[in-house]
C-alpha cells in the first residue's frame, strides 16, 4: 500500500474551493481506487493524505485532466505553496478502535 501526502500553505480560498476539494476527492474514489483520504487544517496548514493500493494508481489520478485543473488552480492561489511525498507502507501498527 502507498500514501500520497500533500502539505499546504493556504492562500486565498473561496467557494470553488471547496466544491473542487469535493469534487478532487469523489474522482479519487470513483475513478482511481483510492482507498481512504484524510485531511486537516490547523492555522494555514492543511495536511492531506490519501491511501491508495499501487503507485500506477497514483500517476493516474496525477494526471488526469480534472485533477490538473484543480492544481493549476491551487498554484494560481488557493495555495501560496505545498509538498507531495508518495511514501511506501511497509508496516503498519494499531491499538483499539481504528483510527
């Protein structure tokens, strides 16, 4: 299993915002088998992480076409600057409810 995380500064985010955040996510799942998808934001800082099951999957979903919209987008403004680490799972540990 692979994670993609992407960091964020935050710039000017308005309402198509987060119709494309939504948008982004559904086509994630819908099309490209991400597996699950978790973000935060604390101050200007978002921090998102998607699960996925190969990285083929990932190159895909990086490149479709709706999926560069919304990046252009994010470089135009939404974001004054981020990160993405695609990271191999090797282990994986848990304790009670699955968090």
């Amino acid at each position: 299993m692979y994670a993609v995380i992407f960091r964020a500064r935050a710039g000017e985010q308005d309402e198509r915002y987060g119709e494309m955040v939504t948008q982004m996510r559904d086509l994630a799942f819908e099309r490209y088998g991400c597996r699950d998808f978790i973000a935060v934001t604390e101050g200007d800082t978002e921090i998102a992480i998607s699960y996925w099951d190969d990285e083929e999957s990932i190159r895909r979903w990086k490149n479709d076409p709706e999926h560069s919209l919304g990046q252009q987008l994010g470089r135009d403004g939404w974001y004054r600057g981020y990160r993405v680490q695609v990271v191999e799972i090797r282990r994986e540990y848990s304790f009670g409810e699955d968090a």
